[in-house]
C-alpha cells in the first residue's frame, strides 16, 4: 500500500535511517527454514530470534539497504512470497513480536 516508500523517502530527506521491521519477520522466517525450526514453535523462535547474526547496511549510492544474514546478503531472499507467509506466522507470535 505504499507505506514503506513513504517512510523510505521521508527518513532520506530527513537523513535518517530506516528499519524495516518487517524485513525482521521475514529474516526470522528464513532463518527458521535454514535451521529447521518450527514456525508454530515459539520458544525455539524467540531462542533463534535473539541470536540472530544480522545487519543493516545503507547501499553505497545510499538508495537502499542490504540486509546482511549470518554473513550472507540476503535482501532479495526474504522477499518471496514463500517467507512472507512464514514472517506473518512468526509475527503472530507474543514471543517473537
């Protein structure tokens, strides 16, 4: 619906930073299916949740953020249709949110 290019271009004329937290949800997901983790197992995802080896880094023309997992760029990874419905399952969850 149009929110995160909003935010996206209000934090770069303001020269902030932006964190999409939905990409949180999704890099979660993925993470889950790459350790075998359960997506109903709450427990097991706020364990993984709070270990996760993330970054966020502002692409060199500063147009856009890489999303860097356990060492692997995995921007364009967590944006298929599959771990978008695993991020909302994980989003669901008290533990995770």
């Amino acid at each position: 619906s149009g929110k995160g290019t909003v935010a996206g271009l209000l934090a770069k004329k303001l020269g902030w930073c932006l964190l999409d937290s939905g990409a949180l949800y999704r890099l979660l997901a993925f993470a889950a299916r790459n350790h075998g983790v359960d997506l109903t197992n709450e427990e097991a995802l706020k364990l993984l949740a709070a270990h996760l080896d993330v970054q966020f880094e502002t692409t060199a023309a500063g147009q856009g953020q890489r999303i860097i997992l356990e060492g692997e760029d995995v921007t364009q990874a967590i944006r298929n249709e599959q771990i978008g419905s695993g991020a909302s399952q994980v989003a669901s969850l008290p533990a995770v949110r």
